[in-house]
C-alpha cells in the first residue's frame, strides 16, 4: 500500500502521517509547480561534426541560436545539455596581505580583463566591419596572466613599476656602499695596526649584523622597500663601530705582550660598557622611532626596527664572537702611519 493509497482511503490520516514525517525531517515539505504541455519542445536538433565538442557548442551558442530565434513561428530556443564553463579561484591570503589587494580589487579585475567588450569598426566606404576582441580568458593558463590593474579604485602597476626599479636600485646602492665600506673600513685597520688579520676580524663584523638583521626582517614579516633599505644604507656604518673599538683595546694588550687569549678576555672585559654605552645611545635615536603613531609611524616602523636589531647584533658579535676570533689568529704589527707617527715624535 502506497501513500496515495491511504490518502484516498483515509485523507485525514494521510495528512497527518505527512505532517509528522515533515516535522521530524523525514520528507521536505511538498513544492506545488505549473506545467504547461505546450511550453515543452517540438522539435530537437542535434549537431555533428568533426570538430572538438567545446568549439561546436560556441559556434552553436554564438551564430547557429542567433539565427533561429530570429525565425517566424519561434517563441524560444535553448541548448539542451549545454553548460557554461566556469573556473574556481582560489585567493592566497597571505599574498593578498602583502600586496594589500582584497577581494574586491580581484573581482573587478576578473570582470574587465575576462570580457569581451566591443572594439568599434572599420568604415571603408563600402563596407562597415565590426571588431570583435576576444577578450574573455580560453584556459587556466591565460587567466592566470589578468593583471590586477588597481587597488581600492586606483591605479597601481604603473607606480609598482616605478617602486619596483627603486628597490632594484637602492639594493645595488646597498651593495655598492657594503663593499665600499668594508674596503675603506679594511684599509684604515690595515694602516692604522700593519695586520691582516685584524683587518679580517673587523669585516666579519659586517655580514654577522646585516645576515643577522634580514633574519629578523624575515620573522617580522617585512619586506625590501624604501624604509628598509635606509635603515640598512645608514647602519653600515654603525655595525663596525663597536669590533673596531674591541679590537683596538685587545690589540693594545697583544702589544704589550699578552697573549693572545689572556689580551682577548681583558680588552673585551675592559672595553664592555663603553661599547654598550655606544650602542645604547644609538638605540635611544631609533628605538622611540618604532613607537611613532599615526601614518608616520606605519611607515618608519619598519626603519627602527632594522636599525635596531642590526645595532644589537653588532653589539652582541663585538663582544663575543669578536674577541673569541682574536683569541685564535690575531697578529698585531705596528703599523705603517703608527709608525710614521713614532719616527716623526722621535726626531721632534
């Protein structure tokens, strides 16, 4: 026995076993639709041919329908089994961060760049020819390449050009003043202590705090832009400060004839507060420069953060790994201005 079955039977048992199997969620509940027979079709046209079946759908969809519905007698016209290709796009959030895109500045950069727009005609006297621009997207590959053309309503590739080749830039200016300096800083030491190895322990400063300040701008989260590579450009020259100043007050024991690892453990122990007091007066320039408000603030927090930790970090290696190095091959020589300096005080 069916459900019909009992409604004609018992209707009002029907209606109430219904109702308790839609209350309960057994069964949704019942959808009333019209049909009318004369809406259906009357004739169905099937299409065939050599060609891949994406490239007959379109041909049917874009000149073939067109055709038909424009004939006497046709009301409607559909393509039955026919779907429309649709691509799913997943956002990187953490990309979108970066950039500072959001969800809105995709979505109107999907809608202009996968559309096809109307590109006018060619008048030749004769003849009229429209234009047609085929602008909507055919594979994954091609709408990967839609260029996101704005943010929030303006314009941006132009201007991410422009930052792009400053960037670019200001990095070979880095390295340029990287290099620079640690020839000119090399051949102070050399003429100023006669050792090569000196001069060594005081380059290894460099790398140490600059390798050790784009880890921190990595777990920070920062990037290499304009704010960035000033800090780097202006804390060149502070991190061989404090190992010029170690090494300096070691080599002024190895002098005297200490040896090497006593002279490393008493200059460094002597010099320590001077050094700290050195780096604490740099940090008390730019550490009050992270915690600026407003606008200002957004922007030059990431220079004080740089200068900063690369100020630390150079503190921190003249202080340890510095005298350690010194404690190995450290060689000292008078050197050559010393020298020159110790003649002419003798002959006055």
């Amino acid at each position: 026995m069916t459900l019909s079955d009992v409604s004609i039977k018992n209707p009002v048992f029907a209606w109430m076993l219904m109702a308790g199997l839609i209350v309960f969620g057994a069964i949704g509940p019942p959808v009333v639709s019209k049909s009318n027979p004369e809406d259906q079709p009357i004739i169905w046209l099937a299409v065939s041919g050599d060609r891949p079946f994406r490239e007959m759908t379109e041909y049917v969809k874009n000149h073939i329908k067109d055709r038909l519905t424009t004939v006497s007698g046709v009301g409607e016209m559909f393509m039955g089994g026919f779907l429309e290709p649709n691509l799913r796009v997943w956002l990187d959030a953490e990309r979108m961060e970066r950039t500072e895109l959001t969800v809105e500045d995709v979505l109107g950069a999907i809608e202009a760049g996968h559309a096809e727009v109307p590109a006018g005609y060619l008048d030749t006297g004769s003849r009229e020819i429209n234009i047609r621009v085929m602008g909507e997207a055919s594979t994954p590959e091609s709408f990967s390449k839609i260029i996101i053309p704005s943010r929030r309503g303006a314009p941006i590739w132009k201007a991410f050009l422009i930052t792009t080749q400053f960037i670019r830039a200001s990095i070979r200016e880095l390295t340029f003043n990287l290099v620079l300096s640690g020839l000119l800083t090399s051949l102070v030491c050399f003429l100023f202590l006669g050792s090569w190895s000196a001069t060594l322990n005081v380059l290894l400063a460099i790398p140490t705090a600059i390798i050790g300040a784009f880890i921190a701008l990595y777990f920070f989260g920062f990037t290499l832009n304009t704010f960035t590579m000033l800090g780097f450009s202006l804390v060149i020259g502070i991190v061989v400060d404090d190992a010029i100043m170690v090494l300096e007050n070691i080599s002024r024991y190895r002098e005297a004839g200490v040896p090497r690892v006593r002279a490393a453990i008493m200059g460094a122990r002597e010099i320590t507060f001077a050094a700290l007091a050195a780096s604490v007066a740099i940090l008390a320039i730019f550490v009050p420069v992270i915690f600026m408000q407003g606008i200002i603030g957004k922007f030059f927090f990431q220079f004080g953060i740089t200068i900063s930790v690369a100020v630390m970090l150079s503190l921190l290696e003249a202080l340890t790994i510095a005298p350690m190095r010194c404690a190995q091959f450290l060689e000292i020589q008078r050197g050559t201005w010393v020298r020159a300096a110790d003649r002419a005080q003798a002959v006055v």
